[in-house]
C-alpha cells in the first residue's frame, strides 16, 4: 500500500536535496557546530490547548469516519488507543497503574517523555488497526502527520530500553499482543464464521416479507446500498455485525461466559408467545408512533430548554426537566422548537450520517466539548486539586471509552444471544397478517398489528375526497402514519 509522505518530511527531504546540490556546485556550506544544539520542534500551532492525547483521540475519529461503520470495533479501538495513551502516561507516576503496562520509568523531562511515548503508543495502535481499513491511506498519512508535527520519527521501532520511544512502542505491542485473542476475531475481519441469519433477505423496495420466524433477525437487501458514513457497498445484502461480540473482553464488566451476554435482562418479547405477545405487537406500534413524530409538515412545537426536558433517574427518560438553573439559581428560559425538527435532527445524530464517527465517537466528540468548556477548572469527579489538561484527557479517555466498548459488548452480546427481530421486519410483518384489534372488521389476525386511530388504521373508504383516497387499490390492507423520508 502506498504512504503518503508526512508534509514536514517532504520538506526535509526537499532540504536534503538543496544541500547536496549546494555540495555538487562547490557551493560554500556553513560549518556545522557540534556544540550547539539543534532547534526545539516548534509548538503545534492548530488548536494548541489541545494535549497530545487529545491529539491522538481526533485523529481516531477522522479515521473512523473515513471507515466503514462498526460500532462494536470502533469502541474497542477507541478503548485500546485509550488504554495505550493510560499506561504511558502512568508509567511515569509513582503510585497510577497502568491497564496492560506495569513498568515505572523516570525521566528529566516527564512531560516530554509522555507526550513521545503517548504518541508512539498512539500511533502503532492506530496504524495496526487501519492499515486495511477504507480510507487507510489518507488515515495513516494522518497518523504520519502528527507524529512529524512533533518531530518524532517514524523508523524509530525499537522496544528495548528506556527511551520514551522504546516505551510507547513497547506498550503498543504489548497491548496489540494481549488482544489477539479477545474474542473480536480482529485476524478474520472481526466476522463470526459460525453466524448465518435464519431468515431470508427481506427486499426493502419492494412490498411484501417472508419470514422463516418473526422472532428472528432478518438482513435487509438494498438496491443501492450506502454506508452510514456515505461509504457506497457492492454487496446489497447486509451483513451481521458482531454476533459474538459478547464474548470479547471487557473493561469493567464480568465475562460473558457462555451466552456471551455479561447483562442479560432476558429474552425480548416474542410473537406467539402468551406472556409477551401483547408486549410484542405495543413496541411494534410505538416504533410507528415514534417515525410519525418526524413529520416536517408537523405544526407542533415543543419546549426543549433544560426547562422540560432532564433530570432523568439513571437509566431511564422520565424525567419532566429542572425546576432551576444551578448556575444563576433562576428558571430556564423556554425554547420552542418545531417538535418534527427536533426529533429528526436528533434522529440524524444518532443514525449515523455522512462522516460519522458512529456512535462510539460520538460520545468522544460529547466529552471533548465539555471538557472544553470546563476546562482550565478541571478536577477529577469535580472535586480536589485542578490537574493539567493530560491528566484530565487521559484519565477522561480510559473511563469514558471503557464504559463504551463495555457497553458495545453488553448490547451486541444481546443481539448475538437472542438475535432478535428488527422494528421494519416486525411491522412488516404484522401489518402484513392484517389487524389484531376487532375481529368483527375485515383483515383480522390475531397475530396482525394493533389498529391505532390517526396512526395505524385499517384502509376502507377510498373514494376521491376520503383521506385515503390516494391508496385506491389497496382496501383491506393496512395504513401507517410515517415518517418516510431520510431524518
């Protein structure tokens, strides 16, 4: 694969080549002086608050939206690029310990020799993990860019010794090492050989789905198929993502074990069953209601200032929003928004769209913002003695990304565990056995959708001048107030 050569580099070489034009003309070159010290590498001018953690973490989520998405790997990476940046940074402290490295180093200069053995932890980890992905060249051309932008010098490999290089090197391949067997199949292109959906594609363009069982996941089939990043995909069949993600290592949480679902709440709701059928057919009708709140053409308006919308109890949205503002102690002036605006730009946030850094990143990208905003005040859980923007970056890094791809690996390990129905194939499929609400009107099924007036009805009347009048050849079937457009 061909690399890019760094901007820097490029000018020294072009440098090198004026000097031995100069020496080939017998040009008088200056005498070079042993005794004076070369030039300090000048200070980064972009962004230059940023610490070189920071650094790094930003260049990951370029890469990641140049790549294609994966959320389940891109939280891993953003852990393990975590975890390097962590223990170089620990091995020059007394009393921190690191995640995988547990060497302590002295050195003069200790900031120096943490922002060069953070960066060459970096930059292995990031290399290793993108050299094959899309967008790889202009990804490591990236990484080669910042390392020259610090002048530290890529040839430099050597993981014996005390040099900060040798140590960032060092931990980089202890960590590429110790995970090769985490359960990702990182070799294989992270694919579950054994994994293979029990039911047939279903063809979103056109009408109609079979289902082998409507508890089961189903891949769809895209007639022009598009990344969530814009990313454009030969293949028009999805493919499963991470089946067996449950079984990778962890952070913080308990092996998966077995079922490779280390929380595991229990099965979802199933059609057929007693006990959940109701619960079932409810989430399939409040997917519908949720789409039809994106409507554009939707004249209600909704306050969403701190006002009416917050204090959540932890894990929940329930929450009505703050009586005051703890900054000023006065209220929250309202702010009213279209509601289908609101909902389809947070939608968008969410579904990924062109240059995403998926949601994994997201979070980084939330993070970094309010770190940004804290920052110089800041204190480790908001109390205590302020730290330097490093200490803070680093230690914000290995926590927020460790609840990531813990969080990756509890909610993929769901998915592999139960490989549960997707929303467009359980309303597809209700909708298509007909209505489950009165069994006096026509298309009734007990295993049909639930008939909601205003969202889900039945088509009856669709003489010109009826609501329903543009879906005439289409009596008995069933009508979904939705959102049809993109976010």
């Amino acid at each position: 694969m061909s690399r890019r050569i760094p901007a820097s580099a490029r000018a020294r070489a072009f440098g090198a080549a004026v000097v031995v034009l100069v020496v080939v003309t017998g040009a008088a070159l200056a005498a070079t002086r042993p005794w004076e010290r070369a030039p300090a590498c000048p200070q980064v001018v972009n962004n230059p608050s940023w610490s070189v953690a920071r650094r790094w973490d930003e260049a990951l989520l370029d890469a990641i939206r140049r790549a294609l998405p994966n959320p389940p790997v891109h939280a891993r990476n953003l852990f393990h690029l975590s975890v390097a940046m962590w223990d170089a940074w620990a091995a020059y402290d007394a009393t921190a310990s690191g995640y995988v490295f547990k060497e302590k180093l002295q050195a003069g200069d200790v900031s120096a020799a943490r922002n060069e053995a953070i960066s060459y932890a970096a930059y292995r980890v990031l290399t290793a993990r993108f050299i094959k992905a899309v967008g790889a060249d202009k990804s490591l051309g990236e990484f080669d860019d910042l390392m020259d932008s610090f002048c530290l010098p890529i040839a430099t490999t050597a993981t014996d010794g005390d040099s900060p290089a040798a140590v960032g090197n060092r931990i980089a391949k202890g960590l590429l090492d110790r995970v090769k067997t985490d359960g990702s199949n990182e070799a294989n292109g992270y694919a579950d050989p054994d994994y293979k959906p029990l039911n047939p594609p279903l063809v979103v363009a056109k009408a109609g789905i079979t289902l082998t069982d409507p508890n089961r996941w189903q891949p769809l089939q895209l007639e022009h198929m598009i990344s969530q990043n814009g990313i454009a995909v030969t293949n028009g069949v999805q493919q499963a993502v991470g089946p067996q993600w449950g079984h990778v290592t962890p952070f913080a949480l308990p092996a998966g074990g077995a079922s490779g679902a280390p929380i595991d709440p229990g099965p979802p709701p199933r059609l057929g069953d007693a006990a959940t059928d109701a619960t079932y057919k409810a989430q399939a009708v409040d997917v519908v209601r949720d789409s039809s709140l994106l409507d554009a053409s939707s004249d209600v308006t909704i306050d969403i200032s701190p006002r009416a919308i917050g204090a959540n109890a932890l894990g929940s949205n329930d929450g009505h929003g703050h009586a005051v503002n703890p900054a000023t102690a006065g209220s929250y002036a309202s702010e009213i928004v279209r509601q289908g605006d609101f909902y389809r730009a947070i939608a968008e946030f969410w579904a990924d769209g062109p240059s995403s850094e998926t949601p994994p990143g997201h979070w980084n990208v939330i993070a970094n913002a309010a770190s940004d905003q804290l920052a110089p005040d800041l204190r480790i859980g908001g109390s205590g003695p302020v730290v330097d923007r490093l200490q803070w970056d680093v230690k914000m890094y290995l926590a927020l990304n460790g609840a990531v791809h813990d969080a990756a690996i509890a909610a993929w390990g769901l998915k592999g565990r139960y490989d549960g129905i997707r929303p467009i194939s359980m309303i597809r499929y209700l909708a298509s056995l007909g209505q489950s609400s009165d069994p006096s009107r026509p298309s009734y099924n007990k295993e049909g959708i639930p008939l909601v007036p205003g969202l889900i009805e039945l088509i009856t009347d669709t003489r010109i001048g009826s609501p329903m009048a543009g879906l005439a050849g289409h009596e008995g079937e069933i009508a979904l107030r939705a959102w049809q457009g993109n976010p």
